[in-house]
C-alpha cells in the first residue's frame, strides 16, 4: 500500500509524489500507486467526496469509452481497483454480463469510481491547495487552511474549465445558466422558451432531457456551431487512434501536421453517441407527427453561431449569424443553456511558477512524452500535466481512453523504474511516424 505520513511530516520530509485535484485521471493514478511501496504520495481535493460531473449524471447517459479502459485494468489487469472488482464486490457480475450492455452508464461508472476513491488511503478530500512555491529542492504546496506540504513531485488533474462566451458572461446565473450545473442548479424551465447552445454530446442530452420532462418547457431552440448533428465516429480502425502507439506516432509528427491530426478527428471524439442522435430524433418525430400537434416545439437550428442575447420587456432575444452565408436571426428565450464547452488550462495556485514554465501559443505547458512540463526549475523536481496534452499528445489526452496507460507512465517517470510494463507489440495500423534527427543522421550516414 502506498505509505502515508502524517501531515507534519510531510511539512518536513518531502513526498515522492503529490496530486491536485482528485478527478479521474488523478484517481486513476492513486489507484495505480496504492500497491506501490517505493512511491509516497498523496492526493488533495477541496471536494469533500468523488464526485464526476454531477451536474451531468442523466440516468440513460451511456460511458462513451468501453468500462474495460477503466482506472486500472490496461495497465494492470489483476488490480483489486477494477470496474470488474468492483462488479464482483457489489454481487452484479452475472447481471451486468448478461445484460449484454453496449456500454455502461455513467451513474454506474461514477459510483465504480466513487467506490475505488473510499478505498485509497492517499486521498485528502475537503483540502485545496492555495499556492506552489519552490523550496530549495523540493517543492512547498501551501493547502488552504495554511498547513504546508513538500513534494518532488507535482501531478496537476484539476480538470478543464468552462467556457462562458463573452455575450452571456453578464447574464450568468440570471438567463444564462452552465449546462454542467444543469441537473445541481435546476433552473426552472416549466412553460419557458429554452434555448440550447452547443452541438456537442451535452447539449444533446440536454435537449433529450428537456423534451421528456413531464414540467417542461413551451418550446426549445438548439443552436450548434456545427454545420449538422453529426454522430459519432465509431469502429475497431477509428479506435486505433486512442492507443499508444498513435500517440507515440502522434508526437513525432511537426506541428503542422499534428493541428492537422487533431482538427481532422473532432468526431472520433466530440461527436453525438449514436443513441442519443436516435433518441432525439425519435422524440421529436413522436412529439411533432404523433401528439395531435400538442407536442413541444423543438427547432434544431445548425451551422449558426451565437453572437449575443439581449432582454427584451418579455424574455430574452438570441441572435446568431449563420456561418454559410451570414444571415442573422433572433429567437426568443426565457431561459438559456450553455453548453459551449471548456478548455484545459493551469489552476491559480501555480501563480508563482507560471513564469518559469516554457509555454506554447494557447498559453499551455509544453509536455515531453511522460507528460512532464518543461520549465527553468531543478530537474529533480517534476511538474506533470492531466489533461493538459491535446496539443503535445493528441485527441486521446481529454478522453478516458489512455487515462490507466498516461498514469503509468507518469508512475514509472516519477518512480525512475519500470513499474508498469509499457512495452507494444504495435498495433493494427501503421500510423505515419516523422523521422528524428538521429535517424536521419544515420540514414544519410547509411
């Protein structure tokens, strides 16, 4: 089990290992690290409890990745932290595999992880950190009751934050409301014009959701950027992108091309999952042909981007322009949803050394192959980024496809030994891979 000291000690003798924000990545992390007795580490989150987006959790929402690439098992397949374990412990093993599930939920896969998190001894929960700083040759993590920490080890798995447009930003928490507090926050939609923005996988159950509540609303506009409500793309060759040796490939590749790679894949991985399209367009088929003309009115309004919204004497109004050919239109709401995404970005407690990390153009640390930011620091101490690595790593590095593959090789860079065994046989499809300098050299040599 992974050694834990107590929280004076470790003001004084610095840990192997510490992780800042306890989400799935950093879970699966700890995860990984609990058997290992050479690493000491620990975990801290102002949470109180594991929670995964909450706000998000609808009952029929199924996992988009398979539950075998779960915290523990590509890695270590005999881990007691498995999404099989824990199918075992609870006594649904023969349920669940005689369901014959295409997927499974994420409520079930929430409370799987919620269930591995009670188990770990490393997690601190009810604890944010305030402030990095260096000390000497170990870093000093100020928590936000003023205890201290040393570590030579930082893993950053804060998690991504939202996207507010600028148009919306004054209306927040008024008419406009963040899709991921939809289910915490309940805004009252009973009778009211809604308006969904974003085309993306939450925006669809967003608009399922609203079309099937008994207290819904008169009528629901969805607004995607997108030029159509494409579903997601699926198969054995699409999923070949979400291994390592595409990602290895993947970082050989100039920049050019990778902006290339990841623009190309957006529906590998923000495409709608093929049953929420079907449920959608089942609703609406049934509401609009099928109710007597009682059903909601539900317009899908693709290829328009929201510009802004402007109270009116009743409601709001919400303009777009239409990307083809710049049209602008208006339409009315009383409620707006915004499910616009988010991006990754550096948490405030790494104020202090933000100035010592080499950044790229997005303002993003730059990240060798074992997610190791590169900054002027000592090179005894690690910075490691979760969720961090579109750009260096590829369109996997936001998914749950490869979190069990990065945190170990995370663990074996902190560990500076093969903890886990990373080795490939390579995979089904040759992937482009750009010549290193070295191998040019020698192929000239040659």
């Amino acid at each position: 089990m992974t050694t834990i000291l107590p929280m004076r000690a470790e003001a004084q003798h610095p840990l192997d290992l510490v992780g800042v924000g306890i989400g799935p990545f950093n879970l699966s992390l700890a995860a990984l690290l609990d058997a290992a007795r050479t690493v000491r580490a620990r975990f801290f989150d102002k949470k109180s409890a594991f929670a995964w987006h909450p706000g998000l959790l609808f009952p029929d929402s199924i996992l988009q990745t398979s539950f075998l690439k779960d915290l523990v098992t590509p890695v270590q397949p005999t881990s007691p932290h498995s999404f099989l374990a824990y199918l075992v412990e609870k006594k649904r093993f023969y349920d669940f595999m005689a369901g014959r599930f295409d997927g499974v939920s994420r409520v079930e896969f929430n409370d799987y992880m919620a269930w591995v998190a009670a188990r770990l001894p490393s997690l601190t929960w009810g604890q944010g950190v305030a402030a990095a700083r260096l000390r000497g040759t170990a870093l000093e993590l100020e928590l936000d009751g003023g205890d201290t920490v040393l570590c030579r080890n930082l893993v950053i798995g804060t998690g991504m934050r939202p996207v507010v447009p600028d148009w919306a930003a004054a209306q927040l928490g008024s008419v406009c409301f963040m899709a991921g507090n939809y289910l915490t926050e309940k805004p009252s939609v009973a009778g009211k014009r809604v308006v969904v923005v974003g085309g993306g996988q939450t925006g669809a159950e967003i608009t399922l959701d609203l079309m099937k509540r008994s207290d819904g609303p008169a009528g629901i506009s969805w607004i995607s950027l997108l030029p159509r409500f494409s579903p997601l793309e699926e198969g054995g060759f699409v999923d070949q992108v979400f291994t390592p040796d595409y990602v290895q490939g993947y970082r050989t590749l100039p920049q050019a091309g990778q902006s290339q790679e990841v623009a190309s894949q957006k529906l590998a991985s923000d495409g709608l999952t093929p049953q929420t399209v079907d449920a959608i367009y089942s609703e609406i088929y049934r509401q609009r042909h099928l109710c007597g003309g009682a059903g909601k009115t539900v317009r899908l309004l693709p290829g328009r981007e929201v510009f802004d919204v402007r109270q009116q004497n009743e409601g709001s109004t919400v303009l777009t322009r239409a990307k083809v050919n710049g049209v602008v239109e208006a339409f009315s709401a009383d409620v707006v949803i915004l499910a616009t995404g988010s991006k990754p970005c550096l948490p405030d407690f790494m104020s202090e050394l933000r100035g010592r990390l080499d950044l790229d153009d997005t303002g993003l640390p730059k990240l060798d192959e074992n997610y190791k930011m590169a900054w002027d620091g000592p090179p005894s101490i690690g910075l490691y980024g979760m969720n961090l690595g579109l750009k260096s790593h590829g369109i996997a590095d936001p998914q749950m496809s490869l979190m069990a593959w990065r945190s170990a090789t995370i663990a074996n860079a902190v560990a500076g030994e093969e903890m886990f065994d990373l080795s490939s046989s390579g995979g089904l499809v040759e992937w482009p891979v750009s010549p290193q300098p070295a191998e040019t050299k020698s192929a000239v040599s040659a």
